[in-house]
C-alpha cells in the first residue's frame, strides 16, 4: 500500500504500463502478416511480442546510456558517431535478451541462451534488423529531445518578452508618476500664500494619492471601482483649486464597476482635460467620466466642454506625455489589436459639439475573471 501511494512510484506505474500497451500494439501491428497467412495465430503472434517486448525492457538502459554521454547538445555528430559504435554492443544484448524473454515465455530453452551458436545465428538473420531498430529508437529518442528543448527554448523567450514587456509599462508607468506629481505639487504650491488652509487640504488628498499610487505600483491592471476611487482624490485637489468653475459628472454602468483597466490610465485623460480644456476659461467646464458595456468590450469616455482640439492637432505630432504614456501603455498591456485609444472633438449624440472626448476601448473582463480576453474592438474616428 505504502508504494501505491507513494507519487514517485505511482508515476513509474503509469509510465510502466503506458509502455507495455504500446510495445504490445506494435508486436501485434507486426503480427498482422503472419496472422493473415492463416494457420496457427498463436505461435506467431507470441514470437512478434517476445521480440518487442525485449525492445521495450531494452529502451531504458539505451535512454540512460545516451544520457551519460559525455557530449553536449550541439555536438550532435560526436553523439551519432558514439551511438554507431554501441550500436552491435546493443544489438548482442537484444539478442541475448529476446532468447531470455522466449525461455520465459516458453517459447524456448534456457540452454540457448548458453549456447555459442545463438550470436552467430542471429548475424544470419535478425542482426541487421536489429541494428536497424536500435537506430530508430535512437532517432526517436533525439527527436524527442529536440522537441523539449524546443519547448524550452519557446518558453524562455515567452517569459523573457514578458519581462521586457513588463519592463517597458513599469519604466511608462515611472514617467507617468513624476508628471503626476509635479503638477500636483504645482497646483498645490499656487495655493500656499494665497489659501494656506486649502493647500493643507490639498496635501491631504495628496498624501493620500500617493498612497494609493505605492499600493498599486506592483499591479498593471485595477478594478473600475479602485481607478475611480484614486481619481477621487485627484478632483478633490482640483475641486479645492477651481471652486464652482469645475463640474465633474460619473456615467459609470453597473456592470462594469469591477472591469479590470490599466492602473492610472483615467486621471490623465482628466488632468489633460482639466488643463487644456476648461483651466484656459473663466467659466470653467464640466468632465464627464462615463463606462459603458459595448458587446464584450468596455469602453470609457472622459468628455470636457472646454475648448476643444486646436486646428490641425493629431495624437502623433502634437499629444503631450500624459497622452502620449497613456497610449504606449495600452498598447503594450493588450496589443494593437486588442484595445484603442483616441481623441477626437466631443460629440452630442453623433454630432460635433465644443470641448474634446478621450476615448478607450478594452477587451471586458471582469476582476477575478481567469479568462485572458473576452473580444478586440476598434474605436471609431
């Protein structure tokens, strides 16, 4: 009991008798001809078995000596040249081998195995097609290394562009931070003389960004809810700074409150809007921060009323760091064709209004959700 339960042995089991069931299918593959013939099927389907069966007993010590050669992988011909040597060694124990399984089977004498003849009968007969399989089994023993090796090599390099993928977010994402806080602490600073009470409010809340911002500094992808939750604090900074001229608004659906989205990818977008849409008016503005479910996609829209685009303005000739990280992140957390972003002049139920629209289209998955992406989707211009 203490073996069947022991893993190590119960794999050697299993291995075990996947071995058998496969030697046993090709002695009675090559059985088939004899049995075919007519006559007694037994005999020859008994002396096809003895034959493959001593193959499969054999394989193992071939496997263990091909291991132990003192040759690495790229000295491919060292190692064929090696095995071209074991080869008649190999071929002799078969053939002493197959007699011992036919004794056993009682298919034969034990006396053969003694005699002197047995080596030099078998060179008149099944020697050459015994070197021959050795070859095979050798061959196939090679063909399978490669493959792991091949698998290897494929998951290294999956894992080494994972790095390099994580690498590059994590260096977007240390851009991000400092822009994040220096103009943080700008805006700050302007209040100090003026209003030194709200610029301890504004510490506050700054105090408390970037205690959130520590938290998530490990974590690429957050839940909709802890993304607005940090842009909370943010506003509360702008809030204090702009007083009635800055109206913010949330459209945020139920069901995708808790969509995984890259960690800091709204309160750009907003600062962005804040700074070049409304800051430059008197009246200030509204934000509009919306998330919607389109088919298996979510897609987020940050709106201002503000001034618009400037004439001639294009995401690549004239988006500034916070733009232009945002989309580099995307892109590289879900590739090209999984996601987009752009910003286009805001749109009133698909006619053109004032003020700019920043809008992001990601695959929808849900937080806890193992599947790796439900659906790609394009973001129409």
């Amino acid at each position: 009991m203490d073996v069947l339960s022991n893993p190590k042995w119960k794999l050697v089991l299993r291995r075990g008798l996947i071995a058998l069931l496969m030697w046993t299918a090709i002695g009675c593959v090559f059985a088939l001809p004899d049995l075919a013939a007519g006559g007694d099927w037994f005999y020859p389907l008994l002396s096809s078995l003895a034959q493959w069966w001593s193959w499969g007993l054999l394989v193992p010590v071939i496997v263990r000596v091909d291991l132990r050669l003192p040759f690495s992988d790229k000295q491919m011909v060292r190692r064929i040249t090696a095995h071209l040597l074991l080869c008649p060694i190999f071929t002799a124990i078969y053939v002493y081998l197959h007699g011992a399984v036919l004794a056993v089977m009682r298919m034969a004498p034990w006396s053969r195995l003694t005699d002197a003849q047995l080596l030099l009968n078998s060179l008149r007969g099944m020697f050459l097609w015994s070197a021959l399989i050795y070859c095979l089994i050798v061959g196939i023993w090679q063909a399978h290394l490669y493959y792991q090796r091949y698998l290897a090599g494929e998951l290294r390099m999956a894992r080494l562009e994972r790095s390099f993928s994580e690498a590059r977010l994590n260096a977007l994402r240390m851009q991000l931070d400092p822009h994040f806080l220096f103009n943080a602490l700008n805006t700050i600073s302007s209040q100090v003389e003026r209003e030194p009470r709200l610029a301890r409010q504004m510490i506050e809340h700054l105090g408390d960004l970037l205690r959130l911002s520590l938290e998530n500094k490990d974590r690429q992808e957050v839940p909709l809810t802890e993304e607005l939750a940090f842009l909370d604090h943010y506003l509360a900074i702008q809030k204090i700074r702009f007083g009635d001229r800055l109206r913010f608004e949330t459209e945020i659906e139920v069901e995708v409150r808790h969509a995984l989205v890259p960690c800091l990818v709204i309160q750009p977008l907003v600062e962005n809007a804040i700074r070049h849409g409304l800051s430059s008016r008197a009246s200030g503005g509204t934000v509009v921060v919306s998330a919607s479910r389109i088919d298996e996609h979510l897609e987020i829209v940050v709106a201002d009323d503000g001034v618009g685009l400037p004439a001639g303005w294009t995401m690549e000739t004239a988006a500034g760091l916070g733009l232009s990280v945002t989309r580099e992140r995307i892109q590289g957390l879900l590739g090209e064709g999984a996601s987009r972003f752009t910003v286009r002049r805001r749109r009133v139920g698909g006619i053109l209004a004032g003020g700019t629209e920043a809008v992001i289209r990601l695959p929808l998955r849900l937080a806890g959700d193992t599947r790796a992406e439900v659906g790609y989707g394009l973001v129409a211009d």
